[in-house]
C-alpha cells in the first residue's frame, strides 16, 4: 500500500510542552506505516531528539530561527510546503504563521489564544503591559484562523476559541494530552515519603501566569495555622521573577519556607516528585499542563487553582483553590496535610482520573487516523 505524504511542522516550538510534545510524536511518526512523513523541526527539536539518541535523516529540515519572529524562516516554510508538496501538513501546536498551498491542519495550546480571560492578561503586571499583550495575541488569533482545521487538547479550549475565532465545531477535534509511558512507570514506583520537613512542591517555569508569585503571601498565613515545618520548592533559576518572590518572601518573614531546586530538564522528573508531601499548581491560565498527571501517577495529592481548564482535567482528583486569596489558600492546604481521609480519596480518584488519558504512542494513533480520516 503506498503511503500517504504529510509534513509535520513543529518549527515554532522551542520550549515546553510543545517542544517535548513535538518530540514525543516525531519519535512515533518515524516508525509509520500508514504515512511517509517529512518534517519541519526547530533546532530545539532537533537538539532534543538526538538527546534521547534518535538521529535526523534527510526527512528532517531545521530552522534555526522561528517563524513566529522571523520573515524569512516563514518563506522558508512556506517555500518548503511548494517543494515537497505534501497532502497535509500538521502544525502540532500553532499559529504556523503561514498561508499553506495544502491542506493544514493545526493544534492550539496557547491558552491565551484560545480561552485565557482578561484577568490573566492582567497577570502581566500593569494594565499597559496586558493591554500590549493582548494585542500580541490578537495577531496571533489572527495568524491561527489560517488553518482549515484544529485540534484541541480540551473541551474549554475548543469551546471558547470557537466562539472567539468564529470557527465552526466540524472543523475540530479534542485529541487529550498524554503521559510518557516510561516517565508514568517511574512515577508510579516511587516510595512514600517519609516523616520529616513538609515539601510543597511547585513545578513550572517562571511565567507570570504560572501563579508562583502569590506563594509567599500563601506560605505567611500557613505558617500560622500549621504547626510543623515546610517549605514550597519551586522549580525557577534565581531571575527577575526569584527575586521579586524572595522580595516577597522577606516581606512576610517566610525565607525559610520558600525555597527554588533551579529549572530542571526532562530527565530530571522523578526526581521532583521525591520526597514531596504535596503537589501545588496555582496556574491561572493554562491548557493542559503535565504536571496533573505527573501528580497523579506519583500518588501526590494535589492542589490546583479552581479554573475550569484544571477541573476539565482534574476532575475530582485534586483540591481546588485560589491562589490570589491567600487566607483561603492556606486553609486548604492545611486541611490536606492533615486528612489523611482526603489524601487517600484523591489518589485513589487520581489513578481512576489517569486510566482516561493514554500514552503518547496513543496520542500520534488518534491524530494519525483524525487526519486520515479528514483525507479520506
């Protein structure tokens, strides 16, 4: 049977999910039997692919510098979509930033372009520098209606860029997030914490959005109703944002109970969830961040801002709460520390939560036969 021809474009991701999403499909779509793929990768990409020993051949064209910035990369891909001619090109997470002559198909995980409200633009810090960002975004939106069809990671996400972006529904899918099999096997054999300093841990790099700088105003009021000792351990190298928190943290007499290990790598995961008593997420705009099913498969509890995208994904496997109300906040984590009862119901629905989202391999099985299927 002759294959079909796709390209898959990840050429604008450089950081985060996205780069290791990309990844993780590129590792699967190598091995396809139903598509000759072809490939459109940042140099992030490719530098993370041969990180795991996986090595590029000619399929494989990389941009040293993002679409998303630069003009002329943008012809460079467009020029290369001429060359190779393919029936469908794949953008893992969007805007491309560029009018395709085939078909195109484009994942949105920018939480801002499909669903963030204006309280999280407002976490940029003045009501200027929201407003400048919002106006970014709008472009962006923009450059995202170019495609013919999308794919969703959540329902939110699809709902609200629907009505935003004017798209019709049968013009999208959701197609969930997944695990790394290997990291979830991991994850799951970790031994249980022993008695010692609480550790509340706080995975995510330093964004505005990701909520890290309402921890020490949340520490101030828990070190007044907790009578052991904690720390909150965020995952953020000593810049701008580290200071301002240590800033913070001095303010409230807190230092000694906020705490940063430095970013850490992928390989680096278990190592995170080791001896850690909690799992605190208090984004307040995201898509779908790892980090709940990381929790999840540890046998963490975990406790998360109470917005729709988290309890789409959470169910009730996690502790709501919000994170700019720190009297409350602090009231809720003290409750999990101290409810053995609670602890247990949230991992035991942590694991039930878990068995609804699959593997990675998985994951590049449904979008494979999603644009099959829009081809056939």
């Amino acid at each position: 049977m002759t294959k079909r021809k796709f390209l898959f474009n990840c050429s604008t991701n450089i950081v985060g999910g996205g780069l290791k999403n990309s990844a993780f499909f590129i590792k699967q779509a190598m091995n396809s039997d139903k598509i000759e793929w072809n490939f459109a990768v940042s140099k992030e990409v490719k530098n993370l692919l041969e990180a795991w020993g996986i090595q590029t051949n000619d399929s494989f064209h990389v941009f040293e510098s993002t679409p998303a910035r630069d003009k002329s990369a943008r012809k460079k891909l467009s020029d290369l979509v001429k060359k190779i001619s393919p029936e469908l090109v794949f953008t893992m997470a969007g805007p491309a930033y560029v009018k395709f002559s085939s078909l195109h198909v484009q994942g949105l995980s920018n939480p801002y372009v499909t669903h963030a409200d204006w309280e999280g633009f407002m976490l940029r810090g003045s009501f200027s520098k929201a407003v400048s960002f919002l106006l970014q975004t709008i472009v962006q939106l923009w450059c995202s209606r170019w495609a013919d069809y999308f794919v969703f990671q959540t329902d939110e996400a699809r709902n609200q860029y629907c009505k935003r972006a004017f798209i019709n529904r049968k013009r999208t899918t959701v197609i969930s997030n997944a695990y790394d099999l290997n990291m979830k096997s991991q994850l799951e054999s970790l031994e249980e914490k022993q008695n010692g300093k609480i550790r509340i841990i706080c995975p995510a790099p330093s964004h505005s959005h990701k909520g890290l700088q309402f921890i020490p105003a949340i520490a101030y009021e828990l070190k007044k109703i907790l009578n052991k000792p904690f720390e909150f351990v965020l995952t953020i190298d000593k810049d701008s944002m580290w200071n301002n928190i240590v800033g913070n943290s001095k303010r409230y007499n807190v230092e000694e109970n906020v705490v940063t290990r430095g970013s850490f790598n992928y390989s680096e995961v278990v190592g995170i969830y080791k001896d850690t008593d909690l799992v605190f997420v208090p984004s307040l705009v995201e898509t779908f961040s790892a980090t709940y099913l990381e929790a999840m498969a540890a046998k963490k509890p975990l406790l998360v801002a109470d917005k729709g995208f988290a309890r789409s994904i959470c169910g009730d496997s996690a502790v709501y709460l919000n994170p700019k109300e720190p009297v409350s906040a602090a009231k809720k984590i003290n409750e999990v520390l101290n409810n053995e009862a609670l602890k247990r119901v949230l991992l035991k629905n942590g694991i039930t939560t878990l068995q609804k989202y699959g593997d990675h391999k998985e994951r590049f099985s449904k979008i494979e036969n999603y644009l099959l299927s829009i081809k056939s």
